[in-house]
C-alpha cells in the first residue's frame, strides 16, 4: 500500500479523553473513531489488525474441531424467556421492540440460539461431540464503557458451543477449548495466562478466564511465577488423545492463579514467598462448563446409546478480538508507540523514502515496494512528501515491525537502511539485499 493512497488519519495531540496507553495509541495511530459511548468505527489500520487477530482465532478454533457458522446480531426475546435470562440479564441487554410490536434483542451472548439451533437438528449421539463457533459483534450496554475497545458496549466475539453426551465427554470438550487458547494467545504473541474464575450470569461450575498481565489491567491477579514459564503445546498436538490434552490442562492448572473474584487467601498463604506474583490483568478469553443449564430448560435432547433420552451437556467459550487489540498494544508498547507482533502487525515492512521526488530515491523505493508485495508481503510505502522525521515518528507510532529506510547519501552508494521497531540496531545494505532478507 502507498501512504500517499492509503486512509491512516494519525493525531498528533494526545486525545484528551483517553485514560490508558492502549486507546491513545489506537486513537493516534487512527485505527479506530468513537461514534457513541463504547462503539466505535474501525478505521483501516485497526480493521486490518482486528481481521488478522480474528484468522488467528479462528485457525486454532479449527483445528481443535469446532466448526465455524454465523448467527445473527439480533434475536427473539422468546428464547430468552424459556432460558430465564430475559429478565435476568437486566440493563446490559439493549431491548429492540420490531414493527410488529415483537421484543427483539442485540445478542450480548448466544447461549440460547444456539441451544436452538442443536436442538432443531441434533437427535442421537452419533452426531456428538460438536462444537459450534461463529465471530460475530455484541452489544453489552456496560454502565461504565470504558478505555475504548478495551471495554466498549459494542464489541466483537468469537464464542464457541459444545455439545456432549455426558459429564466426561463434555470436560473433554472443554479442555479442548483450553488447549486451543493456549495456543491461541502463543501465535497472538501475548502470554495470556488460565486462572480459575467465576461463571457470573453465563452460568455453571468449572470456569477459567485467560488474563494478560499489564498494569491498566481491570483485575486483580495473584499467580505462582511458575505459570509464566510453562510450555505452550505445538501446532500438531493430538486434540483426539483426551488423556494427553488433560495433562495438558493439569501442568497450566496445579499452580495457584486466580483473580481477585476468587482469591483464597489461605491457599495463597501456601505458595512461597518468593513465587508469589501479584499483578493486575485483562481478561481476554473466558470459559465455561455448564452442563444442562440451558438443555434441560429448552429441551435439547438426544438419544444415548442406551436408547434413552439425555439432556446435552454444553459449554460456551469466548475469546473477545476487539478488546485483544487493546490488550496486545498495552502489554507491546513503548514511548514511540506501537510494537505489534509479526503475526499480527497491520503492515509487515514498512518502507520510508526520505526525499520523495528525488528520482534516485523515488526508483529504489518503488523497486523494493513492488518486489516485496509481489512476493505477497503486506507491505506499506511512505511516498508521500513529509519531513523525513514526521514519517520515523508514523511508523513507529503505527507499530510496524520491520522498517526500510531509503534515503538520497545511501542511494548514491547503493545502500538502504533496515531496522526494527523497538530496536536501536539498523543494518546497512544494498537494495537487493533487503529485498533478500525478507523474501528468501
Ligand atoms: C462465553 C462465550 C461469555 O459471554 N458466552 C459465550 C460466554 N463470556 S464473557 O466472559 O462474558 O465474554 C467473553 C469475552 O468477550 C470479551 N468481552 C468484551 N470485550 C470488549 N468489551 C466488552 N464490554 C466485553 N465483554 C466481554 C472478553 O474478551 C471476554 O473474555
């Protein structure tokens, strides 16, 4: 992409309003416009690093057998009414009445639907395990939205349903879904930690948040410093070998790690002294296990080998791509801006010509641009005619990982400077080198 064509609107002033490093950067790096309390445009650069967090989420949702649909943003009161939840969820549910006088609702959740959807379909356990999973946006009318995407009322989601014949099979299901965050969080480039949690209004009895340590973090943590060092499993684990994935949960959950929601002050006095980590932390992944909360109200049936009907034991798992965002600026940041992780970086290379219109200049960036998005590199080109210094301080605020500086003495000699965001280092070569580095 050309800067000169692209749509990057970045601020210079620091935006008053925000209270955290996250939302000043996301707002100076123009990645995303506020419309109304909570909700909020994405702009070109936060779209691109949104959707590339969302792939991510969705290839290890994928590959731990969940299956991808989408249900709709709005729904019919009534399957809120048969769960209970109608009137349970109270103000944070934005209540639509249609033109036919009908209670619609914007989806804070889709518990209901889905159990819907099951239940229409799903009659014999030979269709079991299932899970179902779609990304797609929420409304929550937060009383206090706050620190932008971070916590905003409307807000993207990917949430997960799964489906099982019994207890055990369903416990697998679930450590299925904590595998795959795991995993998840590894290629997001943040270390995302598992802590026991409360189930709130989702429901259930075995839950666990997934927090990443940053100090504007909104919870309170309090974890064994041996978590942070624990291995992440490879690409190729065995999500078909249930006792090896078990093992997996057991080595993440026998150090203590809780929020402050659940904190036990005499297990923690058991950990010693020199382990303890207090932090604050955001959660950016949730998940619950619930058994027939909601089958045996809505009458999700299906018929067991036995021959007999039995309710469906379900769990629901949500990660939220929206707040991820924030979260991975808060914890990869520095005074110059942005540090995104190669993965998921709006742009991959960025290319700075310091003298635009100089023809030299001009021809060596154009060359290298061309190459490098030929061999299919997301790659962003500064060709607009700025003060050299104005566009260093762009690309390090927008956080690209890997910058090509072409400026007019190193032409002359055939040379172009390659460095990396957050690091002093920078590397002379001849064009065709730089254009090597990254293409072979
Ligand atoms: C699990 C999936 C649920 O709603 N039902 C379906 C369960 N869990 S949760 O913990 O309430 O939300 C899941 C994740 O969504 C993100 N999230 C938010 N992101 C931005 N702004 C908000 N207001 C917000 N609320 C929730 C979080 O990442 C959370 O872990």
């Amino acid at each position: 992409m050309r800067l000169s064509r692209y749509f990057i609107p970045v601020l210079k002033e620091n935006p008053k309003e925000a209270e955290i490093v996250s939302h000043r950067l996301m707002l100076r790096a123009g990645m995303i416009r506020q419309q109304s309390a909570g909700i909020y445009t994405w702009l070109p650069l936060g779209l691109k690093v949104l959707n590339k967090i969302a792939n991510i989420v969705r290839e290890e949702q994928n590959r731990a057998g969940a299956i991808e649909i989408l249900m709709p943003t709005i729904q019919s009161a009534d399957l809120w009414r048969e769960s209970g939840r109608y009137d349970d969820y109270g103000k944070e549910m934005l209540r639509i009445e249609d033109r036919q006088g009908r209670d619609m609702l914007f989806g804070p959740t889709n518990e209901e639907m889905i159990t819907d959807v099951f239940r229409s379909y799903v009659k014999s356990y030979k269709d079991l395990p299932l899970n179902l999973y779609h990304i797609q946006w929420k409304f929550r009318d937060e009383v206090r939205p706050r620190f932008g995407v971070m916590r905003g009322r409307e807000f993207l989601m990917k949430d997960a349903y799964s489906f099982d014949l019994d207890e055990d099979a369903s416990r697998a299901a679930y450590y299925r879904m904590f595998v795959s965050y795991l995993r998840t969080f590894e290629r997001l480039g943040v270390k995302a930690i598992p802590m026991r949690a409360d189930t709130g209004p989702i429901g259930g009895d075995l839950s666990h948040e997934f927090l990443i340590l940053a100090d504007t973090g909104e919870s309170e943590v309090f974890c064994h410093s041996d978590v942070m060092s624990l291995p992440v499993p490879a690409e190729n684990v065995d999500y078909d070998d249930d006792d090896l994935i078990a093992g997996i949960v057991k080595d993440w959950t026998t150090n203590y790690a809780r929020t402050d929601e659940l904190h036990d002050e005499t297990l923690w006095d058991e950990v010693a002294e020199g382990d303890r980590m207090n932090a604050r932390g955001i959660e950016v992944g949730h998940i619950f296990n619930f058994g027939t909360k909601y089958s045996s109200v809505m009458g999700a049936k299906v018929k067991g080998p036995d021959g007999v009907d039995h309710e469906v034991h379900m769990g629901s798992y949500g990660i939220g791509p929206s707040r991820l965002v924030a979260a991975i600026i808060e914890a990869s940041h520095d005074d110059n801006g942005i540090i995104w992780p190669e993965s998921i970086a709006p742009f991959q290379i960025g290319i700075i010509n310091m003298k635009a219109g100089d023809a030299a200049c001009d021809a060596a960036s154009s060359r290298i641009y061309e190459q490098l998005t030929n061999a299919g590199l997301d790659v962003l080109y500064d060709d607009t005619d700025n003060r050299a210094g104005a566009k260093f301080a762009t690309m390090d605020l927008i956080g690209i990982p890997n910058q090509i500086v072409v400026g007019p003495r190193g032409i002359e000699k055939n040379e172009v400077e390659v460095k990396r965001r957050g690091e002093a280092e920078k590397f002379t070569m001849s064009p065709d080198e730089a254009i090597n580095k990254f293409t072979s």
